[in-house]
C-alpha cells in the first residue's frame, strides 16, 4: 500500500465506537434485581430467627415459660408480645442491611461499577416490602420452634425452612410473573417485584398492593396457627 501510496485505513472501511445507552441508574438495576431479591429473603428468615427460637424453645428448655404463663397476661398477649419483639428485632437487619447495600453500591470506584448507581427508592421499596413479610416469617418460625424440645432441637427444625423460603426468591430472579396475580404469592411476589423495581421495568399497578396483601394474609394465617399452639399444654410443657 505505501509502494503504491495508498491510505491505510483503506484496511478499515467500517469504525465501531461503543456507546452506552443505558442510564447509571438502569445499570445499577441490572445487578440488584438479581442481587436483592435473594438478599431479601435471606435476611427476613434468617433477621429474627435465633430470638424467635429463644422466645419459644429456649424458654421451655430453660423452664422460664411456665412463670410467664402464670402471669395475669392471656394466650393471645403473651404470643404476640413475643412476636412484636422478634418482628421488632428482624427490622433492624432489615434496615441495617438494605442501606449498607445501597451505600456500598454507591461509594465503590467508577471502574468496578462503570458508573452504574443504585436508586434510593429501590432500596426504600425493598425495605417497605419485607416489613410485611418479616411478619409472616416471625410467626412461622415461632410455630416450628414451639414444637420442639430445645434450642438446638429448633435449630435443627429450621434448617428446611431456610431453603424452602430462599428457593421462590431465587426463582423470582430469574422468572418473574407472568400473571398480576402472582405477585400476591408470598416471598415469590414479594422478590419479584423486588427485582422489576431496580430494573426500573413497568409494573402493573396492583402489584405493590398484591404484594402486601399476600404477605399480610400468610401473616394472620401464621398468627391464628401460633395462637393454637400457645393454647396447647402439651406443647408448652412437654418436653
């Protein structure tokens, strides 16, 4: 090409720049709907749950139980004293966890997150969307826990639930409802809506009310079972 004095980039017809057309923001979503989805769930099990077994099972092991029963406090007070305190306990995990998330996200160097930026009110989503369901996972942990013997026994007891209340959570970031009314199933809907808030995807608007409502309902279900339980001598004071 020189002998013939030619230009070079005759070698290259076509230039490719690359563009990024996606906002900080729609980065930032990217990672978190895979990333938030199963971190809620994790920490709404796992938030509240040594407390929910000392309050139970620990209790009956220890023999402490049977004084706060003799107390002029009735079935119904002394359960949902100890739930509002395990609920109390698992919102500042909750919240603990969520902002050091998002502050994490928003302080790391520009070359690792290539200016991605996670949005505040993802994280405030997040945060409003696991009170409900911390509800519900508080009850059903007291529910298993009251039934066995010890602490350790409870432990034990709770290890499949862990799993099963992360796996749907881990299925909602990868499949997300293909039904508005999916979003009303609990932990499911909850970690997909979840995901589609930090993507910034167009949501239908039932499903931030399906969400709760199915959290809260998994709740008072949980709540009427735990209830039974604390009604029953057999499992406060078998051993």
């Amino acid at each position: 090409m020189q002998e013939r004095n030619l230009d070079p980039s005759l070698l290259a017809p076509v230039s490719v720049s690359e563009q990024e057309l996606a906002t900080p923001a729609q980065l930032g979503g990217i990672f978190a709907s895979f990333t938030l989805p199963i971190l809620l769930a994790t920490i709404v099990a796992q938030g509240g749950m040594f407390l929910a077994i000392d309050v139970t099972a620990g209790e009956k092991e220890r023999g402490t139980l049977e004084s706060v029963l003799v107390t002029p406090a009735n079935d119904f007070e002394i359960f949902m004293g100890k739930l509002m305190a395990v609920f109390s306990l698992t919102c500042v995990p909750i919240v603990l966890t969520f902002m050091g998330f998002f502050i994490a996200s928003n302080v790391m160097p520009e070359s690792m997150t290539r200016g991605a930026v996670l949005p505040f009110d993802v994280v405030l989503g997040a945060i409003l969307l696991s009170l409900p369901l911390a509800l519900f996972f508080d009850a059903a942990l007291m529910i298993i826990s009251v039934r066995t013997k010890a602490f350790k026994d409870a432990q034990q007891a709770l290890t499949p639930f862990m799993f099963a209340a992360i796996a749907p959570a881990m299925v909602a970031a990868f499949a997300t409802p293909s039904n508005p009314l999916f979003y009303g199933i609990p932990v499911y809907g909850t970690a997909a809506l979840v995901g589609k808030l930090a993507t910034g995807a167009p949501l239908p608007e039932i499903a931030f009310l399906l969400a709760v409502l199915g959290s809260l309902v998994a709740a008072a279900v949980c709540i009427y079972i735990g209830l039974r339980a604390f009604n029953r001598e057999r499992l406060l004071y078998g051993m």
